[in-house]
C-alpha cells in the first residue's frame, strides 16, 4: 500500500451556499443537544496570529493541518466565565476541536506526546485548542 503525501493543497473552497447545506442540518439538533444536557456549539474561532505561530514552530515541515474533534465538560455564558452555584462549578460537555500541524507524510508534527512520563519535562504548546465559541462569544 502507498504513504499517501500530502501537499498542502488538500480540501476543497466551495460557495457559501454548500457550507451552509452541510452546518443546517447540524444546527437543527441544537435543542437535542441542549436537552441532552451538552453546550450548543455551532462554530470556534482560532485568530489568524495564533495559526502563524503554530506554523512558525515547524517552517516548511508544516504541510498542513489535523482537526480533531473533542469534548471537555465546561461551562460558559455569553461573557465565556464559569458558572459558580453554591461554591460548586457545574460543568456540561462541551464539543471542541484540536488543531494540530500535519507534515507531508501525514505525521502530526507533535513530540510532546512522545516524551509523557519523563518528569520534569515541560509541556510544549504544539497543539490549537481553545476558540471563543459562537454563538454566545463570537
């Protein structure tokens, strides 16, 4: 089997219009998602500085970018602070996407990963996570 390459050209642009027959149906589910006891997250923000430099830490070894989709329990109001109720945080799963650099092979250009468990080994910042979430802050 061949190792795909990847050449920073993957994805496809398309009109506004096809985007928002793929995001309808998905925002239909809002009161679901609600009534399951989750945060409605109907799109995340990630500034254009914060992507260059998440691209400036590999140069030309960033093909591209990995999105993973995760989920985290928090809680958030329009002005993005935690909820405090009788000194306890109360804390919904909320959905959250991970942006990591990929490198032509499709390798996540991480090593942070790798070193888990060496004490006294500080974390690098090698992944994006963590946007204003719309509707309630953007």
């Amino acid at each position: 089997m061949e190792t795909r390459r990847f050449t920073g050209k993957e994805g496809e642009l398309v009109s506004a219009e096809a985007a928002l027959r793929l995001t309808r149906p998905y925002e239909a589910r809002q009161k679901e998602i609600l009534e399951r006891g989750d945060n409605y997250v109907k799109a995340e923000f990630f500034g254009i500085h914060t992507f260059n430099e998440l691209i400036s830490m590999h140069g030309d070894k960033c093909a591209g970018f990995r999105v993973y989709y995760g989920i985290r329990d928090e809680e958030e109001d329009n002005s993005g602070h935690i909820h405090i109720i009788s000194k306890e945080i109360i804390r919904k799963p909320t959905s959250r996407l991970i942006i990591v650099p990929v490198d032509e092979d499709g390798n996540d250009l991480t090593t942070s990963v790798q070193l888990v468990g060496l004490k006294d080994m500080p974390a690098m910042k090698e992944a994006m996570l963590g946007g204003p979430l719309c509707p309630s802050q953007c």
